[in-house]
C-alpha cells in the first residue's frame, strides 16, 4: 500500500517472548528541543532552571535493579541468620510484610561474605567486580519502603508516590538542572528491552513540562523511535525543505506569530536529533580496552546489551544529560529481573553475571576520566528479599529494610550506613526512606527538596512531598 | 520537687560527651518527671508548660486570636477546628504535640521550640497533662473508640459480617457482646474480653488480616481502648456548638468575588460599534479600547468555516462543505452552519471529550501494574457524548453524575426505563479516578482515601473551581476552606465512599441494571441462541461420531455468540454510612472531630444546603447526595456556571478568562474580564443551562470570528493576546489531528459508541487502535488505558488523568516532529491520502510529469487537506517542490511513472506536517 518503505518494519524483534513489550509510546517525549515549547508556550521561565547552591555532582546515573536483590545475600551479612538457617522463623506481624510466619524458616546466605577493599566492607561472592570498587560505595541498609509489591515499590522509588501520577525523580532533575545540551533531553533511560513493574509512570514527566519525560534508548535495533528517516537523506533533506518553504510562507501570512516559528526550528531539532542520537548511542568508536572493561564483547546477548547501556550511559553522560537511568533485562518468563520467590541461586547468579561486571567498569571508568565526582551512581532496587522463606532456594518481597549503595558525586566512599536487625528483618539503625535518599540526591545536585516545586492541582508539587531529610552523614 | 527539678537540669544540658548518658537518664526521668507532673495538680502546667504556650504559642492562639478556632490562653481543654488537641497520656495522639515536635508549629519565621521544650511537652501529656484550677481533658470517648473499631474490627464485626455474633460499632453492642458474652466490663480492662483477646494475640487473626484489607491494632491504639474501658466506657460529652462550626471569615474572605452570586451588568458601550455582533463583543472591545487596540480584521470566510468545523466537530470541512457556505449568498450563512454543526452527532465527539477530560476518564484502573481494563466504562463515555448532542442541561447533567442513583427508583424490580438507566450509568462520573483497591493487599484504608481524595479532587477543580483537596491535612492555606470542610463534603459522599464499608474496584461496581427494553432485548437474544444450542445439543446425542464433531463446532460457536447479560459500573447509595471524623494531618490513625455531611461554611449561610432527606418513600438512600447536586445547580451558586462558562470558553479561545480553570479560589488567575465572565453566567443559567446555547452565543461573536494574523500594533499592546485582539492560533489536540488524518485520507470510519476499540501493542511498544475492516473510528472510541495510549495522541499531549485534566498542555516537542516525519502511520496513511486525492481529481495510474496535471493535484490535495486553494506562488513553490522530489526518485533509479508517483505522496506527506494542516487559524 505505502509506496515508501515502512521506517517501522525491521526494528526491534526479540529473540524470547516475553510477558511485557517495551512501549514506545513517548519514548522520546523528552526529546525536546529546548526553545520550542518554551517560545510556544509562553509557559513559566521553567527550562532553565539554575541549582540552588554549588555542589558536586552535575548528574546522576540510577542502575535500577528492578524485582529486588537480596540484601542478606549480597552487602548485608547476618551471622545470626545462617547460623538460624532452617529453623522455624518467627517474627511480630509487620504491616510491611506480605508473608505470614506460618510454615516459614530463615535461609542464610547462599553465598559466602569476604571482606574487601581498604575499608573492609563485606560484600558476597555474588558480586566480585563491584566488591572490587567497594572503596568508592557508600552501602546503606536500612532503608525502608511502604508495601511488599513491585508496582507500588518501582513508583514510590521513582516518583516519591506509590500511586501513579508524579513526576518521575529524572524528571525533576531535568526540571531542576535544566539541560546542557539543548540537543538532547535531560533525562534518558536506556533500557534493557523490559519496563519495570509501575510501567511507563516510572518514567514520566507527569505535570511536569513534556520536555522532561525520559526518552527511551533501547538495547538492541533502533536505539530511539522515529529517528531513522523513512528516505533516504537526499530525500529527506528535500522534503524537510519543502515543508519549511511551505511553513515559512504561512508563517509570513499570520504576522509574527511565535507558534509556526517555533514548529519550524522543532523540525530543524529532530533533523539534527536523527543524526546526533543515533552517534551518541554508536560506542564502535570506542578503544577495545574500554568495550572489554565493560564486557561490550561477552558473548550473551543479555551481557552484552547490558554493557553497551552502561558504556552509552558514560558517553551520554559527557554529553551532557542530567540523568541516565539503566535498566535490567528480564531473561526469561518472570515478574521482573530480581524478582526470585524460587531459583533463587541460579537466577541472581545469571543477573549477576549480566550486571556486575558493566556497573563496576561504568565507575572505574568514570573515574578514570575524572567523572565520578561530578557524576551520582545510584545501585538500587525497589526492595528487598525476605531473610526466611517457604522452601530453600527463593525469598519474597522484603520492605522493612533493604541496602542500596551510592557512589561518586559527593558521596562518601567505603562505608556502610545504617543497619538491619540480627536477622535482616527491619531496618533499627538510621532507618530511611526513599524520601530521604531523594533528598539526598537532589542535595549532591545542587537543588534544595523543598525548594524544587512545581503548582499543580492548586499545590506546590514537590519530589518528596512533605517529607524527606538530606542524610548528612553519607556526604565527603 | 527534687524529681521535678531533675528533668530541667539534664534536659538542658548541651554537652555532646553527656548525650548518652542523657538519653539514657531521660528514659528514667520521665516516668519521675510523669509522676510528678501527674501529683501535681497542674502545678507543672503552671510552671512549665503554660510559660512555653506564652512564649511560643499565644499570639496566634489567645482568644484573641483564637487561630484554628484554638484558644490556648483558657479553652485549651476543647481543641480547635479539626477537634482536640491533646490527648492526656498519648503524645503521639495529640495533634499538638505532634506539630511542635515535627517543627511544623509555631511556623519558622515565628521561632521554635527547643528540644528541652518538646521533652517536656512530651513529659506533660505522657503524665495525663494535667491542668490547674481543676480544668480536665474530656477524658477518652466513645467517639474516638468508634473510629478505632471501626478501622480495625468492624470489617467482621460490624455493618456486613457480626462474626461470633459480635457487633463492634457502638458502646451499647460492645455491652451487648456476642456468643461468648459482653467484650467489655466498663472500668474493668482486665476482665474485658475484647482486651484480652487483643492482648493474647488471638484478634485480629494475623492470618485473615490481609484478606479484609485490615492491619493490626497499634499498642497506642490498645492503650487508648484500655483507658476508656477503665475510665468506664464513657459516651462523648455533647457539645454541639462546636459541631461544623469552623473559624469566623473575615469580610474580605466573605466578599471576595467567586463566593457572590454572579450579577448581569449591561454590556459597556464602545467605540466601534460597527464591528458589535453580540453583547460579548462590546465588553472585549472596551478593554481593548482602553489601551489604544481593537479587534482583528474579520478572518476570511474560508478560514472562518474550517475553524468553525474543527471547533465544532475536531474534523475539518470537506471541499464541497466548505463550497457550499461559501456560496450561500445570505447574511447569516455563518450563523446558519454554526447551528448545523451543533446538530452534527461529531459536536458531542468532540465537546464530549473535554467533558471525559475534565472527569479523567479511562478505561483500566491503573495504579497498579497490571492496570486492569474497566470493560463498562464505555457506556459513560456514550452518556456524555449523547448528552452533548441532546444538549442536556448543564443542571440535569451534573445532578445525574453526582446522584443519578438518588433521581428515581431503579431497586426492587422496577420498571427501567432509558432516562433512569442514563441515571445510573451518569454516576460513573464518581467511578473514574485510578483506584488500586481492587486487590486486597491494595485496598486498606488509607488506598480507600487515596480513592476519595481523587474523587474530591475531580468533583473540586471540574465542578466546584476550588482546590477543596488542599484541605485534606489542614486548613487550607490561602482559600477560607478548612479542614473540617474537607471532610463535611466527603461525608456527603460517605453513602458510597464509606473508607469502612467498601466496594472493591473490579466486579463489586457493577449493575445489572439497564433500560428494560435493553434488557429485554438481551433476554430475547439469549433465549433465541440458547433454544437454538439446545437445538444443537439435541442433535448431537442421536447423531453418529463425524456429525457429532461438527456438530460440536456448531455447539462451541452458538455458545460463543450468547451476549453476557448487560451491566453498567455505577455508584450508589449503601444506605449505612459510618459516621465521618476529620482526619488530623490527613492520617486516617488521628481521627479529630467528628462532622456531618454539609458545604463549606464559606457557602453555608448564604447559600445552605437544602435539607438531606431520603429522595423517595422506602428509599436505602440518604439523600445526601441529592442534595448536594441540587445545592451545586441551585441559580444562585456563585461558581457552578462560572466554571463551566469558563470552560466552554477556554475551549473556544484556548484561554480561559480565568486562566486556572480548576481553581477560582485566592491563588487562581483573577478574569481577564470579570463583566463579561459574569454576564455569560447568568446568561448560562437564564438559557435553562443550555451548552448550546452558549456555544451559539460566543461563536456568533466578533470576537470568536476575528483573524488570528498578527498586527504590529497587536504584538506591542497585546502580546500573549490575553485582551483578546486577535483569534488565536492553536495547534490541533492530539484527537483532532489523529482523527483529521484519517479523515483527509479517507479512512475514518463515521461509526459511533460502544466497547472501546481494542488497542495492538507491538513488540516494540507502538500502541495503535485497531482497524474496524481498514477503518478507524474517531480517537475517543478507543481503549484508553492508563498505561497505553496510543502512541500518536499520546505524542500530541494527550494527557495523564491524574485523576483528571482540566488543561491539555500544548508543547511543541521533537518527538512530534519525528513522529509525523518518521512515523509508519502517517506514512501509510499520505500514501492513502494521494490515492484519494487522485480520485478527486479523477486521474489515474501511471501518473505523468504534465504540469496542467500536477497543478491538479496539488490544488485537489490542498483543497482536501487545508480547505483552501494554493495561491499562484504556493502553487510555484509546490511544482518546484514536487519536480525536485520526482528528480531525486528518478536519480534512485525509479522509472519516470513511479517515481512521478513516489514524490507525489511524499509531497502529500509533507503537507500533513505542515503548519498549515496541524494547526487552525
């Protein structure tokens, strides 16, 4: 029927079905160019935000580690617990925890703890690459969430509300930082071929300006949507010039009217976005040592597109987005990537395999450019795993405490903050919330939480809502 | 006293080597600092408490001030607008102590307490915070323990369930007890049941917790239980004074503009009396007079149609539309098309969809992953369009919407008929906010709330112009509604939003009530096919194995096609509601003082609420509701037809004359033209709320039909165009470009209502609706998930419901662009649209380079696309564009006839991106 050829046939095909597609709708909200809506619009001065004080970083990279790691199995060791492992476990019911006591023993770890690095945190076996950067990692354990379910848990990390609706925190940092390169958006989520449980809200500008919704990269094919031209560029250079001849007469016809002006130079941007993205996501120019530190080379296809977002997620963040979220694949039929109710071994064994080596080169690399100080790496999932479980080889949701670490931007390396109790139940020194850590963030950003606002619904909306404390004690 | 002047001393100390030894004697000094603070007959108070209320708190709470209706200076005893302030022996149940000790009062500026001064607040309350002169704190009540059975028994021992035969709701069915005898023996805890079932940890059983959505029982909540068995059970102490009573507003608060009935002042005279086309035009022209401006040329008839029909009906006119105004020679041939617009059945498409906006529709729940699809909402997206086309009254509307169920009798058998089904269906309305509570480990109280404060939120900003939901935690900080406001209007809703009585958010919605004859023709249907499968299965039992197996196809197929039995997702009265309290802080843990169902005070005197009473003989409901809508559409409300008014002229102009539609309070946009906003109102409410009456109304004005060229004089004086001296220049919203596009290009299907359109997710995420045969119907039929909008609209600014959307944002992103450019959509539907465009030009395949043909085609497609004709330079500017593009196909190596066709849909292309089409002069 079309005469051309589809730009749509031949994109992304999995290799493996799988339980959620990745939309695209919007992926590329964010591409914004910063101008347009702004001179369209007339709306509030709000793209160039300036941070409220100086500080370290300049950006931040989220690993999100979707479907909950095991805290008890990876920085957060319990001796009381393997020594209890098996026994029948008993706790006070916790509104926070979905399981019951009835039937449930505690599991020790499955893997075994070393300590590491010149501070001497322990870190398992599972991660040998990271425990390798443990010097630059501040871990904390005792953070804290609101419900045991993956949708409610993903949003409230995200966008500080566990009921969809707000903006996600890349966006609000985009919001907040506004961009520094106004060929590209400011938040960016490269993605790894699944979208995390709370769907596209995660990522979502909300009723915040359009131009701060993350724009997806994906992994394999096409990076971004719709920027392969559907001609070839000759072609496309003629039809862009017709149509700015056309639109330049009508614009003459209306006067000085801002709003054709601006639909003008948005068609000049995406002509430049179809060559300057499809670069940015190209890491071929790449030395071989910096494709091999990241393990671009392994031969697992999952291993491999992991590595290329981690690699993509250092050159974007040259370029100057504000913040880069990465995604994990989920290799096989299961509610999300981490999400281990059974096969707990074999399966964190694989995530690790996929992750571990990428997350790790991504801060040596950074900071062998001299990156990471200006730049906040973010490792966290939406939960924890519970220290007991049904059988012997899975855990289940687990929000009373959990550890996530922080590294470069102004955070404080080699140490551990916060604690769980003896069995890894609930969070009994410092606990946090991930109010806090968003404070936090934003703080090694500049921007003060409750001074980022935007009205809405007859409010000034904030990423923290009413809560939220800068944990002073994580800062260098 | 030795032990009273301990505390002092470590409480102040500041040295940093003593802090642990300090928290340790702390713990220690309390219970002695208590015991002493309790002796002492207010001494305490006297010494430290009162000087701290002194120094930090009095000149906003004497009763002077009284700020929040709280007196600290001699009524401390009775707390302030949201109920008391100190609860005696529970700190952390005192509304007070929990402001001071989160730095939220006295407010910063103001200076705080210290933290020796919190510890002995905290010392005061935790010892029963006695007061001298013999004044007590009303000791705990029944009412504060209703609202705790209530959270955390009465899910099985209450309204639905009584299990063991046990009731928890009253003082008097405690008493009463169930099969094992009374739960309480007043001024006994030891010996009450219900304590040591609670103390044993047999109740709540741990195990069923999740199941009824319920979490257990704080130790500060058992605590409080066992005060008020000890203290003998006592009943609350009546003070209906303080009842719905909230702070005094000042006369500024009183007359400000919103809060007064809308007055009609005569239109202003004007200057230019040659370009009045209705009393709207004098009272533009009189501000734009004033500083020196007047309106825009009139916009040329040809603009002015397609304006009109996109307006009207989110389509543009064909060419022999647009043809057939343009040569009617008479006057009023505007006039004349604006009322057939009106009757076009895509008027309510169109202005329907601003409706569904303002109330967030969607099909699915959302706020959960999996985003549930709510397979009857359509029918509310149908009652609102037909309510559109049949101009229903904007009084009648909203009265449905809030209390259809409340309208006429529709229980018991009777006899539907297809107004009182259109009722029920209308309370849809109250069932469209993301609701989560279709789970149970999603539905506890505080998900319920969430449900509610999106419904007040909705009903506050598309109905009401005010941010009522502001005052969820606390007084409103700006507009004179306080929290008790809040909470007076969500009890009106308590008959069917009761946070303790609650219908899940899938399948316990659901009627199956519909008009008779629909149900009627339901049953008929059913009949028929069952005796038909009865037919079938007859057959089957004598027939051979081969026939049998056909016959079984047959048998599958004939099952497949029984319709499922109609039903509507609706909202209706329970009949039962559970008293409301205001929630301190908004944390449904701290219930404060008990309300009843009312208005805001603010409303209250002038305009009360008429008289709550069931709506018919024998009727389960309250008729709260009822009486809420019929407040909300009484003549003399002072915002339900400025908000609307307001609405239907944002629509028109892009700009509402309030610029914050949603909110009309002190922190809104003050009107651009308060006379004019005010003459529309009453207008609106004079015409019988007619919608399309006011539609007729603006349009017909010079103002709505003025050009949206920009003058010189206009940029200086006017430059966002707020004084309205110009029409504005607006791009399409993302229905009417996706629905324009498949128009020009012949494939929009004229197909209305029903089951929203299924939706393909591809592999890689692009959401598209599918096609009915190779058609598509217009963009509101389709499946609008929360999590899957279709990719274009959603592109074009189509908008989160969060819960609902009273401004569309109009960005100008680069995904638009690429999307247009790139997009496989609108790729394949340019290639559709030359071939149309062909056929209006009756030529045909192979095309030839003929300039005289080309010229053809490029006026057919300009005719079709952006209803005008090229003028002789656009036309040049086209056969240059279209032979440059044919040379680079040829220079691919296309063959002559080819690439004459390839560069033809690519110019056809380019004119769907272009400003021209996306946008509406």
């Amino acid at each position: 029927m079309s005469a051309e050829t589809s730009p749509t046939t031949g994109r992304l095909r999995h290799s493996l079905a799988r339980p959620h597609t990745v939309p695209r709708r919007s992926l590329l909200q964010g591409l914004s160019c910063g101008f347009g809506w702004l001179a369209f619009q007339g709306l509030q001065a709000a793209a160039d935000q300036q941070p409220h004080f100086s500080a370290p970083a300049k950006r931040v990279i989220f690993l999100f580690m979707d479907g909950g790691v095991s805290h008890v199995d990876t920085f957060d060791p319990k001796p009381e617990l393997d020594r209890l492992s098996g026994q029948p476990a008993k706790w006070r019911p916790d509104v926070r925890s979905q399981a019951i006591s009835a039937g449930r023993r505690w599991l020790g770890s499955l893997w075994k703890f070393r300590q590491r690095g010149q501070c001497g945190l322990p870190v398992s076996d599972l991660f040998p690459h990271q425990a390798h950067m443990i010097d630059r990692l501040c871990v904390i354990r005792s953070l804290t969430g609101e419900t045991p379910l993956h949708g409610a848990q993903s949003l409230l990390l995200h966008t500080g509300r566990s009921i969809a609706a707000a903006p996600s925190i890349g966006s609000w940092v985009s919001y907040g930082l506004g961009r520094e390169n106004e060929n590209l958006p400011g938040y960016v989520v490269l993605n790894n071929d699944w979208i995390p449980n709370g769907g596209f809200q995660n990522f979502s500008s909300s009723f915040l300006p359009a131009a701060h919704e993350a724009a997806m990269v994906r992994a394999a094919g096409t990076p971004v949507d719709n920027i392969q031209p559907a001609v070839a560029p000759e072609l496309q250079q003629l039809r862009l010039k017709f149509l700015r001849n056309m639109d330049g007469k009508f614009a003459a016809q209306q006067g000085t009217a801002a709003g054709i002006e601006s639909a003008i130079r948005n068609y000049e941007t995406a002509a430049r976005m179809q060559t300057l993205v499809p670069d940015l996501c190209d890491v071929s120019g790449e030395t071989q040592a910096t494709q091999s530190l990241y393990g671009v080379d392994r031969d697992d296809s999952f291993d491999k597109l992991y590595a290329l977002q981690c690699l993509r997620a250092r050159r974007l963040a040259e370029a100057g987005v504000r913040f880069i979220e990465i995604t994990c694949p989920n290799t096989h039929a299961n509610n999300s990537p981490w999400d281990q109710h059974g096969d707990l071994r074999r399966r964190h064994t694989e995530n690790a395999r996929i992750t571990d080596q990428p997350v790790a080169a991504l801060l040596a690399d950074l900071e062998q450019r001299g990156m990471l100080d200006e730049t906040l790496v973010v490792w966290a999932g939406e939960m924890g795993r519970t220290p007991h479980s049904g059988g012997t080889d899975g855990r289940d949701h687990h929000v009373s405490g959990y550890t996530i670490w922080m590294a470069g931007g102004g955070i404080r390396g080699g140490m551990s903050f916060g604690e769980t109790d003896e069995m890894g139940m609930s969070a009994v020194a410092s606990p946090l919330d991930i109010h806090d850590i968003h404070a936090t963030i934003l703080h090694q950003l500049g921007i003060h939480h409750e001074q980022l606002t935007w009205r809405f619904g007859g409010r000034e909306m904030r990423l923290t809502d009413v809560h939220g404390n800068v944990v002073k004690e994580i800062l260098s | 006293m030795t032990a009273k002047l301990v505390p002092r001393r470590i409480f102040t100390t500041k040295s940093p080597t003593l802090k642990p030894l300090v928290n340790l004697l702390r713990l220690l000094c309390l219970t002695t600092a208590a015991m002493a603070a309790a002796a002492d007959d207010g001494r305490y108070f006297q010494q430290e408490i009162g000087p701290l209320f002194q120094r930090h708190c009095m000149e906003c709470h004497d009763r002077e001030t009284h700020e929040g209706g709280l007196n600290l200076q001699d009524q401390i005893t009775r707390g302030g607008d949201s109920g008391p302030v100190i609860v005696p022996g529970h700190a952390d149940q005192s509304l007070l102590f929990e402001l001071v000790s989160h730095a939220e009062m006295p407010p910063p500026e103001s200076g705080q307490l210290d933290a020796a001064e919190i510890e002995k607040l905290q010392t005061w309350i935790s010892a029963g915070a006695a007061l001298p002169n013999g004044q007590t704190f009303p000791s705990v009540t029944a009412d504060r323990i209703q609202a705790l059975l209530l959270l955390r028994c009465a899910v099985c021992h209450g309204a639905t369930r009584q299990e063991g035969g046990l009731d928890l709701r009253t003082t008097e069915s405690i008493l009463r007890g169930g099969k094992s005898g009374p739960a309480a023996v007043p001024g006994n805890p030891d010996e009450s049941l219900l304590l040591q079932k609670i103390a044993s940890g047999e109740m709540a059983p741990a195990r069923r917790l999740v199941e009824v959505s319920i979490k257990p029982i704080t130790d500060a909540e058992t605590a409080l239980l066992t005060d008020w068995i000890a203290a003998g059970m006592p009943a609350p102490v009546a003070d209906r004074s303080r009842e719905n009573s909230d702070s005094e507003y000042t006369a500024t608060e009183q007359s400000f503009w919103a809060f007064q009935t809308p007055q009609q002042a005569p239109p202003p005279s004007v200057n230019t009396t040659a370009r009045v086309q209705t009393p709207i035009d004098k009272f533009v022209l009189q501000r734009l007079e004033q500083v020196g401006l007047s309106l825009a040329e009139p916009a040329p008839p040809d603009v002015l149609v397609r304006r009109l029909y996109i307006d009207l009906t989110g389509l543009p006119p064909t060419w022999d539309q647009l043809q057939d105004v343009l040569q009617d020679p008479a006057d009023d041939r505007i006039s004349k098309l604006i009322d057939r617009l009106l009757e076009s059945p895509h008027y309510g498409v169109r202005w329907g969809r601003y409706w569904l906006d303002a109330a967030g529709y969607a099909d699915s729940e959302g706020a959960q992953n999996e985003d549930r699809v709510r397979p009857r909402m359509w029918r509310y997206r149908d009652y609102v369009i037909r309510s559109f086309n049949s101009d229903k009254p904007y009084d009648r509307f909203l009265q449905e919407q809030l209390a259809g169920d409340e309208l006429a009798p529709w229980q018991d058998g009777v006899e539907i008929d297809a107004a009182t089904a259109d009722n029920l269906v209308a309370t849809g309305f109250l069932r469209l906010t993301p609701d989560r509570t279709f789970a149970n480990i999603t539905a506890f109280v505080p998900d319920r709330l969430e449900v509610i404060a999106d419904e007040m939120q909705v009903l506050g900003s598309a109905v009401m112009g005010l941010t009522v939901g502001c005052a969820r935690c606390h007084n409103h900080k700006f507009d004179p509604i306080s929290q008790a406001d809040y909470y007076k209007l969500s009890a009106i809703f308590k008959d069917a939003f009761d946070e303790h009585d609650w219908l899940k958010s899938q399948g316990e919605r659901t009627l199956a009530v519909v008009s008779t004859a629909e149900r009627k023709q339901w049953e008929q249907q059913k009949q028929t096919l069952e005796s038909r499968l009865a037919e079938l299965q007859a057959q089957q039992q004598q027939a051979d194995e081969e026939t049998r197996k056909s016959l079984q196809q047959q048998i599958d197929a004939a099952k497949g096609a029984i319709p499922p039995e109609p039903q509507i997702r609706a909202l209706w009265s329970r009949g039962r509601p559970s008293p409301t309290w205001v929630l301190l802080r908004g944390n449904y843990l701290t219930p404060g003082k008990r309300v009843q169902p009312d208005v805001p005070t603010i409303f209250a005197e002038r305009y009360p609420l008429p008289q709550i009473a069931p709506p018919w003989q024998g009727a389960e409901s309250t008729g709260r509701r009822l009486a809420f809508a019929r407040w909300l559409t009484s003549d003399q409300h002072p915002l339900t037809a400025r908000v609307m008014v307001n609405r239907i002229w944002m629509h028109h102009f892009g700009r509402g004359l309030v610029d914050t539609p949603a909110n009309f309070g002190v922190t809104g946009s003050p009107p651009s033209h308060p006379l004019l906003l005010d003459w529309l109102a009453v207008e609106f409410v004079r015409s019988g709320w007619s919608i399309k009456s006011l539609h007729r109304l603006i349009l017909n004005s010079a103002v709505w039909q003025q050009s949206s060229a920009v003058s010189q004089q206009s940029q200086e004086l006017d430059p966002a165009g707020l004084l309205l001296s110009r029409a504005p220049l607006r791009r399409l919203d993302a229905e009417s470009l996706r629905d324009s596009l498949l128009f020009v290009s012949g494939a929009l299907s004229e197909q209305m209502y029903g089951p929203a359109d299924p939706l393909d997710v591809r592999a890689d995420g692009l959401v598209t609706v599918r096609a009915t045969g190779d058609q598509w119907r217009r963009s509101i039929f389709a499946m609008m998930r929360r999590t899957q909008i279709p990719s274009l609209l959603e592109t074009f600014d189509y908008p989160q419901m969060g819960p609902n959307c009273l401004q569309r944002s109009e960005s100008t992103v680069a995904p638009q662009a690429l999307q247009l450019l790139n997009g496989g959509e609108v790729h394949r539907l340019s290639a559709r649209l030359a071939a149309v465009v062909l056929q209006d030009c009756q030529q045909s395949m192979p095309l030839t380079d003929d300039a005289d043909l080309r010229k053809q085609r490029i006026i057919a497609v300009c005719r079709r696309c952006l209803s005008r004709q090229p003028g002789k330079q656009e036309l040049h500017l086209f056969l240059q564009g279209l032979q440059e593009l044919a040379n680079q196909w040829r220079q691919t190596g296309e063959t002559a006839e080819r690439a004459e066709q390839l560069a033809f849909a690519n110019l056809c292309h380019a004119i769907l991106n272009s400003a021209s089409f996306v946008m509406v002069e």
